[in-house]
C-alpha cells in the first residue's frame, strides 16, 4: 500500500515536472560531473539579509557574475514562524515561500533567470525536523492519529529517558536534552534541536512518502541543489546515540532514488558536522553527491591559530579521498558556528590532546588567550562537558575587526592576507568552494543581535549581519580595506577558473621541512600546481620534499621559483606555482 503510494507520488511529480526542467535533465546527462569543473563557484547568502526578497535576489544577479559564481545557495526561503525560527531551519511549509520574501512563483522566476545566467539554484531541505507550526504539528496536536505518527510523541518521560541515556545534546545551552513537553497536549515530543523543531519519525513510511512528495514539488520549482539538513540525526535506535545510523543512509539512498526518476538532474548536499569517518558516508553518486567539507574548514582555522599544519597535512593526505562522481564543498565559513570536528585520533597522533586542544582554541577565537587576533563568540558552551563552538565573521576571527578597533594599519594587512591565505586553499585544494557572501568585501561581526529576543540567545547572529550597500560600494576602491579583499578576491577566482589543474578533487600533500608551511599539488592531465602557504606570522623558509620540477612560475606574482632550492614565504603568503 505504501509502496504504492510512494510510486504514484513519484510520477505525478514527473508528470509535472515542466519542458525547461526536462531539458536541463536531459543536459545534465551529458555533464553530469559538472560540480569538478573549475569553473565553478559558489557563493551562499540569507535572502532577506542580502536582497530584502527573491525579487532583490534577482536583481542581485549581475553582482554575482562579477564575482563569478555559478552556484548560489539561499538560506531557507520557506513558511516558518514568527519569531524563533532557528534562521528559518523550522520549516512550516516546504510549498509555501515566507511571505516576507516573496512568493513561489518568484522562486520559479529566479531559478530560471539564475539558470539563464548560468548559476544554479541550490536550497534546504529541511527533512530531520519540521516546525511546530507545520499542518502535520497542527493536527498532530489536535490529535489526529495519522499525524501523532508523523513525530514522535510520549505520554511520559519513560522512553525519553531511556533514550537520553545515550543521545548527544545538540543546543544544551538553549535547551538541554531532546525532549520538549507540550502542556496543552501534555506529550513529549522529540526536538533534537530546539523545542519547535520536531523531528519526523522515519520509522512511519507514510513520512518518508509524504517528504518525498515535498522534496519533488521542491525540484519541480527549479532547485538544481538541496542541501540535506541535519543528516546524521533522521534514524533513532534506542541505546545508540542516534547519529549516523545506517538506516538513516538508506533513507537518504531512497530519497536519492526518486530524485533520478522523476528529476534527475537535482543533486543532493550533505550537511553532516560529525566526526570525519562519519562524513564520509554520506558521499556516495547513489546517496549525497556533494558534501560540506567540514574538516578542511575547522583545520584551516586550527592552523591559523596554532601557525603549525601538522594535523592538517595528515587530513588532507589521509581522508580527502571520495568516490567517483562526487565532490566536496569547501568553506571556510558559513552561517553556523565553527565545529572543531577533526579526528581526536589523528591528533593524538601528534600529541595533541583532542579535548584540551579545542579548549584552547575556543579560548583563541573568542579572544581570551593572550595575543589573539580573533574576535569570536562562543556558541552553545556546554559546562556539563566542556565543549563549545566558535561564531564568527571570516574577517573578525582573521584578525580584521581587531587591527581595525586598535588602527594598527600592519595588522590590517596581516588580517587582509589571513582571510585571502585561507579562501585561496578552499579556491586550489580541489571542490567546488563556497563564498560565504560578504566575506568577499571582508563584512565583519555585527552585534546587534544582542537587542533582538528572538536571536540574543543565539551568538551565530553574530555571523548574519545585513548586507551593507556602502561597503558594497568600496569594492571597486583599492583604497579602502573592502576594495583591497575583493580584488584580491576575484583575481583568485580568474586564477582558478582559467587553469583546469584546479577542476576535480585530488589534492597530494607536499611535504617539507617546516611545519608553518602547508603545500600541496593539483595534477590535470599534463598540468601540475604546486600550491605552497605560510600559516605563520612570520617569514619562513623551507625546502619542499620530493620535488622532480626544478622550477616553475608563480601565478599570483609572476616570478620564477626554483623549487630544489630553500623557498621563502612572507607571513600568510600564498605562491600557486605552474610547474
Ligand atoms: C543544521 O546544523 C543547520 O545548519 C543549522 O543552522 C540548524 O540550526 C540545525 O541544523 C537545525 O536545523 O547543530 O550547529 O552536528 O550537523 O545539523 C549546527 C549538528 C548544527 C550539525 C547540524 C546543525
């Protein structure tokens, strides 16, 4: 019966899916490895921050073809309550657009004037948890049967405590545990995030099949990318910590399956901030061909603050490698915190001491440890454990809000070169990279947050500031901070997208024998780079490891580098060297 259900939903959505998305189908078939092209760009931003509407989005299309992105992700877009809304991941309808943004047709008329200009419109599906306020959490609450079984509901906090024995607590400092009671109900319902976020009961096949529903109507309005939210958490098992079940995989290989029936050219992204052999899983061609690359992005500001590489170069060496048909998305922020997610046994691997290591660079980036370029915030400080989580603008945790506030004109350029040095490894390293929009123009921490009751207990508003029209101006002035970054940006950007060693993913570690100095070769066809940074603040020489080429030339300066001999590199330089 159900099966049947699922069948019919399926090839009524083909059967609506409209000729342009057809074509785009039936072209994608032809290039279905788009996402290692080097060409591609992506840059991700809040629709009402950054353009007021879908309509402003759309009026914002030339400013993202002069940055030159192909990719755009929109923070979620859809009906959500007033109020808290976690940013807008508390969906209450996955058809209905926030009134405030627009409507479903604007999205419609934006995805095909992003696919006219070449950029592809990537969006959130929400599918772990829907808001309180969704009509299934509506008659749920009503008491309806059918749709108490779209969640999960207790009379009492037996199962519930029976299950925190062993689950991991997501925003204890908002919420502790994962259960909220509802009084007018008086049930338990599970709210692994906050408390009007209730998670769907994939154990109901009638959810997987009403979701599959909503996922498909999203295809048909013109989604090229869904970025699958919350991943780790959509399969429960009593006594497991209920993240990264394998059942959850296979629920993600389903929805993956109907998308190649009834809209196969719709790509699926994996949000999965866990631990990097939990990552990994997700990538597959048949389950998640994108994923967030969250490793990379917590270990290049690991080794902006301790200026040594180490833990980076077995990363990179050790768990870059994916399956065919597949990429990483590389970011070095994006609108959630910093996890420092990194391999506890990697590190011990180098003495360092997992635990106390990201105490330490909580303690870096918040900018209590003296010397400190960082002005971050902490997020989600659990004192039962100990952990935490950065927030922060790109700019602000590089150092810029600091030199700025002190008027110290060499830290200005030494932040300036932090930000480039780190957005140039997401730029060559191989994957598709993703601008975290405003970064470009080096848009800092905006504390205003800190007013508003709906986000003051929540520090990654501090990383969500509106879009600033003046500053956007001063990025054609070479003059101001701003113009400096972004030219500096795009020149990276034309690097990468004219020089095809920097299409797919295959990045080797180069070693040598300094440990500021972080290098790395991309090899395409007869094309060889050797990619060589200075994570520390001062000058550094060293020799490369291994190198046959005895010469190449430097991209970015121009210069000959003889690369048998001892290279020299200034605080956070770069050097791309054609070989
Ligand atoms: C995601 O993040 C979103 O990116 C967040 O913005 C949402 O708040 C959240 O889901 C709920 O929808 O905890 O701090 O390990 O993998 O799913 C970010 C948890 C988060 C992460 C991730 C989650």
């Amino acid at each position: 019966m159900q099966f049947i259900d699922l069948v019919q939903g399926i090839t009524a959505s083909w059967l609506e899916r409209s000729a342009d998305l057809i074509r785009l189908d039936v072209e994608n078939e032809a290039n279905s490895d788009w996402f290692k092209d080097q060409r591609e760009v992506g840059g991700v931003c809040y629709v009402d921050l950054f353009a007021g509407n879908l309509k402003g989005i759309k009026e914002k299309i030339p400013y993202f073809k002069e940055l030159g992105l192909t990719y755009l992700h929109l923070m979620p877009f859809f009906l959500a309550p007033d109020g808290e809304n976690d940013g807008g991941y508390a969906v209450s309808s996955y058809r209905e657009v926030d009134p405030r943004l627009g409507t479903m047709e604007d999205l419609r008329a934006l995805a095909k004037a992003l696919h006219e200009n070449g950029i592809r419109l990537v969006a959130d599906f929400v599918f772990n948890h829907t808001s309180d306020e969704h009509l299934w959490a509506r008659k749920a609450t009503a008491g309806d049967m059918t749709f108490k079984q779209f969640y999960y509901m207790f009379d009492d906090r037996k199962i519930p405590d029976a299950y925190e024995k062993t689950l991991r607590e997501i925003f204890p400092t908002e919420r502790p545990g994962s259960f909220t009671f509802y009084e007018e109900i008086e049930q338990w319902v599970w709210t692994t995030f906050h408390s009007f976020q209730w998670d769907l009961n994939y154990s109901n096949p009638a959810v997987f099949n009403a979701m599959v529903s909503e996922m498909l109507f999203l295809a048909n309005q013109g989604v090229d990318v869904l970025r699958l939210d919350a991943v780790a958490f959509i399969w429960k098992e009593m006594g497991t910590t209920c993240e990264n079940l394998p059942q959850a995989h296979m629920i993600i290989q389903a929805f993956n399956l109907a998308c190649r029936i009834a809209a196969p050219s719709m790509y699926f992204k994996s949000e999965a901030i866990v631990h990097p052999d939990e990552v990994i899983k997700y990538i597959d061609p048949g389950e998640c061909q994108l994923s967030y690359n969250p490793l990379l992005m917590a270990l290049l500001w690991n080794c902006l603050a301790s200026k040594e590489v180490r833990l980076l170069r077995i990363s990179v060496g050790n768990r870059y490698a994916i399956p065919e048909g597949t990429s990483w998305v590389n970011y070095v922020r994006c609108h959630d915190d910093i996890g420092w997610t990194f391999s506890d046994e990697d590190a011990e691997k180098l003495q360092i001491h997992g635990f106390y290591h990201r105490k330490w660079l909580n303690e870096f980036y918040s900018g209590e440890f003296p010397g400190s370029f960082a002005r971050g915030l902490l997020f989600q400080e659990n004192l039962k454990t100990g952990d935490a989580r950065i927030s922060g603008q790109a700019a602000s945790l590089a150092g810029l809000e600091k030199a700025l506030a002190e008027n110290d004109d060499a830290a200005v350029e030494m932040a300036i070169d932090r930000i480039l040095m780190l957005y140039t490894i997401v730029f060559t390293i191989g994957g598709l990279p993703l601008v975290y929009l405003g970064d470009e123009v080096g848009v800092m921490n905006d504390y205003s947050y800190r007013k508003d009751r709906a986000k003051r207990d929540d520090s990654r508003w501090v990383h969500r500031p509106n879009s600033d029209a003046e500053k956007l101006e001063r990025r054609t002035d070479d003059e101001t901070v701003e113009g400096r970054i972004f030219t500096r940006f795009k020149e990276i950007i034309r690097i990468r997208k004219s020089h095809s060693v920097f299409s797919g993913s295959n990045p080797k570690v180069v070693f040598s024998d300094n440990d500021h100095i972080f290098a790395y070769q991309r090899k395409e066809g007869k094309d060889t780079c050797i990619v060589m940074a200075n994570f520390a603040d001062s000058m550094q020489s060293f020799k490369l490891a291994e190198m046959h080429a005895k010469s190449g030339k430097d991209i970015l300066g121009g210069d000959v580098v003889l690369l048998d001999e001892s290279i020299t590199l200034q605080p956070y330089q770069v050097r791309i060297v054609n070989l």
